[in-house]
C-alpha cells in the first residue's frame, strides 16, 4: 500500500465525510442505513460499541430508537468531536483499531452488541477482532456491515484505492481500502473467533446486493 493511510485519508476527508453522511449524499444509504439500525435494534442491546463510528449517525439513532448507551470509536479526533458535539450524552473516543487491539481496556464495556458500519478496512482485522471479542458480554453479538463481496473487481482480497468518483471536483482525498471475498470474511471472523450465524443482504429496488451484514456470535 503507498500513499496515505486510511488515517491521514479519514482526517483529510472528515469534513467533506460530515457534510455527505449527514445531508444523505449516498443515495445506497438510504437501504443500508435503515437494514443496519433495524438489526441492531432487533437485539435489543443495553450497551453498545460503534466501530468506526464517524460522526456517529448510527449511535445516534441506536439511542434514539432503543434507549442504548453508546460507546462509538475512530481514529479521526474531527469526526469524534463531530460525534460529541451532536450528541454529548453517548460516550466518543478517538481510538485507533490498532491501539485498541494493543490495549483492549482502552475499548471499555462489556458491551451486548459491537456495530461496525462500513468501517472496516485495515488488512489484519484479526487483532481488533479479537479485542472486540474480550469486550462482549457471553451473549454478546457483532455486526459488521460491508461492501457485498459479489461487487469486488477482481473476485479477490485485497488493496483498492477509494477515488470518490461520485463526489469528484469537490476535493476528496483518495483513500485506501482493503476488501475482502465471502471467504476472506469468513476467515477473518473464524481467526478472532467470532461464529458467523446469519448474513443479511440489503438490495437495491432492482434486487441487487447493496451490502452484506455478517452477524457473528463468541
Ligand atoms: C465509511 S466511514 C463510516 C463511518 C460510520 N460508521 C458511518 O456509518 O457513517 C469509516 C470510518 O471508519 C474509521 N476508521 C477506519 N479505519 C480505522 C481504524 N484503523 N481505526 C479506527 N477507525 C477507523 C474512519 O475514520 C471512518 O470514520
């Protein structure tokens, strides 16, 4: 991988990343959104984890919707004190997956339910997989959203560069993103020791597959 990394990618695209999450430019989201917040909701979490929670729209909606008290993480300290300022009440943190994995105290808990909404994209995920896993309550679940692996071009693991084509002249910074097969995803969870127990597959109004949600047991 050359160029920047996810993090200096994240801080230099955090306020164009505020404005399109919160004034809905992403059209998929209007499927994505709902399909993730219903299924969290549907486990009727007392505390959650939000990982790579940006400026936190889904921990808001969570408590909103369910009474859950949120502890979201990031890497990016501006889309942490985006998260903050429009909702002081959740608990937001500015912490790398990788300095959780190195301390996973530092992620709190124990938590019901750990949410990661198209957030992640770091090559070696077992290492904060398994800080994750340390933080659930037995009954615990993870949910992870993702790019549907049907999409990837080539069918393969491995390093993309996000250009933001859909949002080009208005200055996004390329961004790189590691994707994963059905089979990467599958052994990933299996390494941390996560069991996959169902996956959800929210469409389009023709029927395609927009995303997948993995939802995985300890
Ligand atoms: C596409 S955004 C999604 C944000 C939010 N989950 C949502 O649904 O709008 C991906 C987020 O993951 C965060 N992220 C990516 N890699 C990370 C890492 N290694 N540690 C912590 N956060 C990370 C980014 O900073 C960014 O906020």
């Amino acid at each position: 991988m050359s160029g920047k990394t996810i993090r200096e990618s994240w801080d230099a695209n955090a306020a164009r990343w505020i404005d399109v999450a919160r004034e809905g430019r992403m059209p998929s989201r209007a499927v994505t959104s709902p399909a993730i917040l219903n299924a969290a909701a549907a486990l009727a979490p007392d505390r959650v984890l939000d990982l790579g929670c940006g400026e936190g729209w889904l921990a808001r909606a969570l408590t909103e919707k369910t009474g859950a008290r949120v502890t979201g993480i990031d890497t990016s300290a501006a889309l942490i004190k985006a998260a903050h300022t429009e909702d002081p009440e959740n608990d937001y943190r500015v912490l790398a997956y990788e300095d959780a994995a190195a301390d996973p105290a530092r992620l709190g808990g124990p938590y019901d339910l750990a949410i990661a909404n198209f957030a992640l994209f770091d090559e070696d995920l077992t290492p904060v997989l398994r800080a994750i896993a340390q933080t659930l309550t037995p009954q615990g679940r993870l949910l992870i959203q993702t790019l549907h692996p049907s999409l990837l071009d080539p069918q393969e693991d491995g390093w993309r560069t996000e250009k933001w084509d859909r949002f080009a002249g208005e200055g996004w910074t390329d961004m790189p993103l590691y994707l994963r097969t059905m089979e990467g995803w599958q052994a990933v969870l299996a390494a941390a020791g996560f069991k996959l127990e169902e996956t959800i597959e929210p469409r389009d109004s023709d029927g395609a597959p927009l995303s997948i949600i993995f939802a995985a047991s300890i």
